[in-house]
C-alpha cells in the first residue's frame, strides 16, 4: 500500500496494490471465511494479505489529513474495501481509538468482494448523512460477447455469497460514458447487489479486468458518479427503537 498526501487541500489517497504474484491470486480465489474484527470476512485476505498490512499502519499515519481516501484494483480494492468499514466501524476493531480518521471516500476498480452474505448489512457506521453509504463507488468493466453483455470475472465471488461495502456502482464500457448507479437509499445493502449478481461472468479473467480499461474507460470525465442525495434525518445505527439494519436490508429486498 502507498500513501500520498495533496498538500493544498490536505487530501491523502490510500492505495492499495492488486495481486502481483501466484500466493496472491490464490488467496483471491479461496473462498474461506473467517470470522475476524467483528466481521465474517473473506479468510484468505483478510489473514493472508489485510492483516500483515494493518499491522504496519497505525492512526498516526492519518490524523493529520483533512480527507482521507482509500481505493486499489482488484485484492487492492478489497483491501481498500476492509480498510474503510473497519476505520467506520464504531466498535474500532483495529484498535486505532475514538479520536482516529475516518474514511471518507471508497474507489475499488474490479474489487474483490470481501464481506461474506452471513453479514447481510456492510455500512459506513460515520455515514448516516447517506444513509450508511461510502462516497465513492466500485468500478466494474463490461464487454459484449455474442451479443451478450459480460462483466469482470473478479466479480465472481459476488455470485458466491461475498459482496462489497454500500456505496455506488460504476460500468465501464470501452465505448460509452461510465454509467453509475446510486446505493440504495434504504440502509443496509447496495441497490445494485442483484444486479450483478445476475449478469453473466466473463469466461476468462483478462483482458477485462486488465487495470488499463479501468483507467482508460473512466477516462477525464468530469461527472464520473451520480451525486448521492444527502439525507437531513435518518434511522441511526446501533441498538433502540431506530436501531438497527435488519428490517431495512428486507425493505431493501422488496424493493428490488
């Protein structure tokens, strides 16, 4: 992972690497689970790559940043991905203490799936403002084979009970503008998990999931997301009469 810092506005990017080597690509494809921070997570990334990672960062690293952003392609993203909801997590499972920075924005590019479905609900516990939501979105690139529409093989693990943190969802296509959907205004799990869920699997892992096509089908766009609506009220996390994401997740079933 490497850290850069934007000193005219205090704004640091966290990035997270995606796999380089045979060990990673392995620990990708295991589909293992552990329980581990309070979460059921997907075992081999979370032990094999985000634990030895952690343990070299501590809440020093981040305190003095106005905006801190997490992002990474593929295992990166999925890093990037635990990073953000454990920092958000109010129970602190990194241990990094009440006063630590919180993520304020999620870009994961053809990212892992980490968070395993016996956990339907992966918010941003400090987002209550949209509703759990994280600023930001997850990247997935398409292609038409056939004459039907395939997605990035990583998202794979998405059929096979993980899925990402709430936020937005992103397609690339090589030859149209990005596409964005926006997270569920319902707290609990994104709009769109069913959605990808549904479509169909690239056969092979490249050339899609190539991070050139992330880059170069994002391309400059100025207006890459839908702007999620802020939320004035909102149910509030936590045990209580508006506690609590259970009912939501259901309403949130209904709903698509």
């Amino acid at each position: 992972a490497h850290l850069w810092l934007r000193e005219a506005d205090s704004r640091a990017i966290l990035a997270f690497r995606g796999s380089d080597t045979q060990k990673n690509l392995r620990n990708v494809r295991d589909s293992t689970t552990c329980s581990m921070y309070g979460h059921h997570l997907h075992a081999a990334v979370a032990e094999g790559e985000f634990a030895p990672l952690i343990s070299k960062m501590s809440p020093g690293d981040f305190s003095s940043f106005d905006t801190l952003v997490v992002t990474g392609h593929s295992l990166g993203g999925g890093c990037a991905s635990m990073l953000a909801v454990l920092m958000n997590d109010k129970a602190d499972p990194l241990g990094f203490g009440l006063n630590r920075k919180k993520v304020d924005e999620l870009y994961g590019f053809g990212a892992t799936p980490v968070f395993h479905n016996s956990e339907p609900e992966t918010p941003n516990e400090y987002g209550c403002h949209v509703r759990g939501a994280f600023p930001g979105a997850i990247y997935r690139t398409l292609r038409t084979i056939n004459k039907i529409e395939v997605q990035d093989r990583a998202f794979n693990l998405a059929t096979e009970n993980f899925h990402h943190p709430k936020t937005g969802l992103v397609s690339l296509r090589s030859s149209h503008l990005p596409v964005a959907f926006q997270s569920s205004g319902v707290q609990g799990a994104p709009r769109w998990r069913h959605m990808v869920k549904k479509m169909p699997m690239d056969e092979k892992l490249f050339p899609l999931h190539n991070p050139v096509n992330y880059v170069e089908w994002l391309g400059t766009q100025k207006k890459r997301l839908v702007v999620m609506p802020t939320e004035k009220t909102g149910q509030q996390y936590g045990p209580g009469e508006c506690g609590g994401l259970a009912s939501s997740l259901h309403a949130d079933d209904k709903e698509d």
